[in-house]
C-alpha cells in the first residue's frame, strides 16, 4: 500500500476525511502525540489499526470527538457522569480523556470487550477539521508500531507505518509531546489511570480527591488485571536498553561507566560534564520541557545507532513531571538503580 503524507490545508483534510468515511486508517495531528485513526463507528475500519500497529486486541481504543454535542448525537456513552461534565467544561478541547459507561454505538473491538469506553476531545484544530470531515468520531490510539516510542511529528509516522497506512496528515510538531492524562468516572471514585499534561493537581481542583491506580508508579505484579490494559506493556521503549538513575550524582555515576556503547538522557545541565553521547530530557526541573523532549529523544537514541546502553535521569514524579516518570519507567522496563542506596 502507498502512503500519501498530506498537508493541513482544506483539501488534504477533506481527502483524509474521504479516507476515514471509507474505512481506511489516517495518522493524524493531535496536541498530545499522532494518532493512528479509523471510523470509530466501522468495526472493519477499527480492526484493522490494531493490525497496522501489531497492538493486542486487549487494549482498548480512545473515541475523539470534535465537540462535546458528539457524545450523545452519537450515543457514545450510556451514562455522562457529573464529574465528567464538570471536567469535560473546564478542560476540554485539551489533552484529557476520559471513561465512561460505554453507549450502545461502540463497537466491541474499540472497548476490547470492556463495558466502558474512553473519550477525549483534541485541542489540535487539524484533528478536530479531520473528525469534521470524516462525519464520525475516530478511534486513534497513538501512531506508532505497538511497544515503541509514541510519535510526535509526520516523519516519526510515517517512519513506523509507511505502506501500513493510507495517509498521514503532517501538522507540524506535537505541544505536549505525551499522551493524553486517562481519568476513569466509571468507578465508584475518579481514579487516574495514566498521567499526562493536565495534572492530578488540575483534576482535583474541579472535581475534589482522585485516586491514583497502582499502575501509574509500579510495576502490576504478575497475574494482577490491570484497569488499564495499555498500562501492563513494556512500553515507549527504544531498542537500547534503558536504566532510570535516581539520585543527585548522576554523573559521576555514568562517567564510571562510561563507554562507546553507553549513553546518557540527562538534563541540559549535565552535558558538559559527562563523558558519554548525551540525549536531552530539557532543563532541570522543567517538567513540560521533559514532556515535550521525551519520545523525540528516544527515537533519536536508536536513529544514532551503536548504543546499547542508556541510563536516564529520573525526574520527580509531581506535576507533569508524573507522566515523564510514568513513561520513563516503562522505557526502562521498570529497571532502576538508586544512587542513595547504592
Ligand atoms: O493523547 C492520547 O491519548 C493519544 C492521542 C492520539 O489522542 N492516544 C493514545 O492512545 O495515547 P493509546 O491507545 O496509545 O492509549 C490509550 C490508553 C491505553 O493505555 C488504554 O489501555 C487506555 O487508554 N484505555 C482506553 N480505553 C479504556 C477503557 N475503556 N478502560 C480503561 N483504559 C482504557
Ligand atoms: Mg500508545
């Protein structure tokens, strides 16, 4: 199959809305990271994004919408919760998605069996001309070959999935550069499944005391049922193996080992003294930098090829700086070396 890298002017838009009305797979734009679309609607059109990405079939999709009207014009939920409604008022459009009793119009392969179903409504005006013209809300998990970095511009795309897709649409470079923050409303409590740019700081606020799923910080034990299925995978992972580093002598630490093959995810700070290849995770203590820098970052490490060794700077899981964390940490397959405790 070829495919066609199209542009965010009118007539790009109105092709990739064609395409998706057809049944065919876009990867789109959005302000968190690229998403990979099909008609939320078609069970055929949903089926085959988890073939072009080699997802399991387990792991549920996000529905994005382009107004908050979708939800019931498209009977997508069965219930639209209070809280949800409050949340739905103060952050959206915005990189927030949320779970709710799932409505009779999801088909089984978008929820993966469960009876909920995750909504988000994207900030990016690309994504929300795309959901316009397609007619129909799209199921998009993120664009890139299921366990790898989530892509954060066209190319990062086009390079998982050329020949997989029918198009791609190139709008520029993603805001945040993470996924989406996941809140569950089906549950007795809220309760934060995966953290991302609106923070569990923001979320309280509106809504009072959340809970936060064991998932987020830790690894599941084997056998425990995850509430999010994404959040059991190893994940964001380059093909170097990553360590996580907490602990302030960070660098004295790497130079000990330093070697051809080894390098390092630092803050801007810490280039000049390390003896290492180094990758930018931003400054020090600018979580929203970090979010932005991370998945690029990444991919750079295996594009510069002959490394197999990485150990990244661990930043303090609070604000933001959470989802750093919480990707950072499945990067490393949950493998970290405390220097305090060394
Ligand atoms: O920012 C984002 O959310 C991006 C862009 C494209 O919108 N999408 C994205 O999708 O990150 P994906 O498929 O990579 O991640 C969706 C996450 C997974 O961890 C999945 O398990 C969880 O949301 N999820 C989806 N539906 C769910 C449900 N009904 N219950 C629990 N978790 C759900
Ligand atoms: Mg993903």
């Amino acid at each position: 199959m070829h495919t066609l890298l199209l542009k965010d002017n009118e007539a790009d838009i109105k092709k990739a809305g064609e395409i998706l009305r057809n049944g065919g797979l876009v990867g789109i734009p959005t302000e968190t990271v690229y998403g990979l679309a099909a008609d939320a609607l078609n069970p055929s059109a949903v089926a085959a994004i988890f073939e072009a990405k080699g997802r399991p079939m387990d792991n549920p999709l996000i529905v994005h919408i382009a107004d908050i009207g979708d939800i019931e014009r498209f009977s997508l939920v069965s219930e639209f919760p209070e809280k949800a409604r409050a949340l739905a008022e103060k952050f959206w459009s915005g990189p927030l998605t949320m779970i709710m009793p799932k409505g009779k119009a999801i088909p089984d392969e978008v929820s993966a069996g469960l009876d909920t179903v995750a909504i988000r409504f994207p900030e990016h005006k690309v994504a929300q001309a795309i959901i316009r013209a397609a007619k129909t809300p799209l199921a998009a998990p993120s664009a890139n070959l299921s366990g790898s970095p989530s892509p954060t511009t066209a190319a990062h795309v086009m390079n998982d999935l050329n020949g997989r897709i029918e198009a791609v649409v190139d709008g520029g470079e993603c805001r945040v550069g993470l996924e989406s923050t996941v809140i569950t409303l089906a549950a007795e409590k809220p309760r934060l499944l995966r953290p991302g740019g609106i923070t569990v700081a923001q979320l309280e606020s509106v809504i009072g005391e959340i809970d936060i799923d064991d998932a987020v910080l830790h690894r599941l034990k084997d056998g425990e049922k995850a509430a999010s299925p994404g959040m059991k995978y190893k994940h964001y992972a380059p093909k170097a193996r990553v360590i996580l580093v907490k602990g302030e002598d960070f660098c004295e630490f790497v130079n000990g080992r330093a070697d051809e093959e080894t390098a390092a995810l630092c803050y801007d700070e810490d280039k000049e003294r390390l003896r290492v290849k180094t990758f930018t995770l931003g400054k020090n203590g600018e979580s929203e930098t970090q979010a932005h820098e991370l998945f690029n970052s990444l991919r750079e490490i295996d594009e510069s090829g002959g490394i197999r060794l990485v150990y990244a700077r661990c930043p303090k899981p609070e604000g933001v700086g959470l989802a750093v964390y919480n990707r950072l940490i499945r990067a490393a397959g949950f493998e970290v070396i405390d220097l305090e405790k060394l």
